[in-house]
C-alpha cells in the first residue's frame, strides 16, 4: 500500500496541480505534476465515470497504480506532486502493461531519477 505521506488527498492539491502543472501522455494515461518543495513526492487518481460505471472497476484500477507507484517510489524523483489520469478509452487488462506504461510516462516526464 502507498504510504498516506505519499498521496495526495486535499481537493486544493489537485487543483493546485491542474492549475499549474506540467502534463504529458502516454497510451491513454495523463500525468500532470507540480513541484511541491517537499521532501516527499505525492501521488493523486482520477478515473472517471467515463471509464466505467462501476465503482468497483475504478477502484481496481486505482489500486494498481498505487501499488506500481509503491514499487517503484525509491526511482522516482523527489518533490513533485503527481496526478494521473486515467482516460476512458484505457483498454489494459495484466498488471504488468499498465505498469510499463507508467514507467515510460514518468521517464517522458523526467521524473525517475
């Protein structure tokens, strides 16, 4: 499980980082980020209604990318606060896509170290 110092959970947060973050995309994942001045990176989801209508199958997805995150915190730079959006049309089913996808979109962005 993620660590609740590493997620980001106030709604200012998010809008914090909609307003004025980069943003970068790869295979229908959206990364935005923001420097945070922190000594942590934080990490925030958005999977819509859009993707499924079942609470269920969002939160499967969310909890995939938490756990892709937690594996590979100790790689990625420290100070940002990240959202990643997930796009409706996201058609990944192993673990292991979803988790080659997130890899690449944090190299485009820069932030593995």
């Amino acid at each position: 499980m993620l660590p609740l110092n590493n997620r980001l959970k106030k709604k200012k947060d998010f809008e914090e980082v909609f307003k004025n973050g980069k943003s970068y995309k790869e295979n229908s994942l959206q990364l935005k980020f923001l420097e945070n001045n922190l000594k942590t990176s934080r990490f925030g989801f958005v999977v819509s209604k859009k993707f499924s209508k079942k609470a269920v199958v969002r939160n499967k997805i969310k909890r995939r990318l938490r756990e892709i995150i937690r594996k590979n915190l100790i790689y990625i730079k420290k100070g940002f606060d990240c959202v990643i959006i997930v796009l409706p049309d996201l058609k990944i089913k192993k673990f292991e896509e979803l988790e080659e996808i997130l890899i690449k979109l944090f190299k485009k962005a820069d932030l593995l170290e």
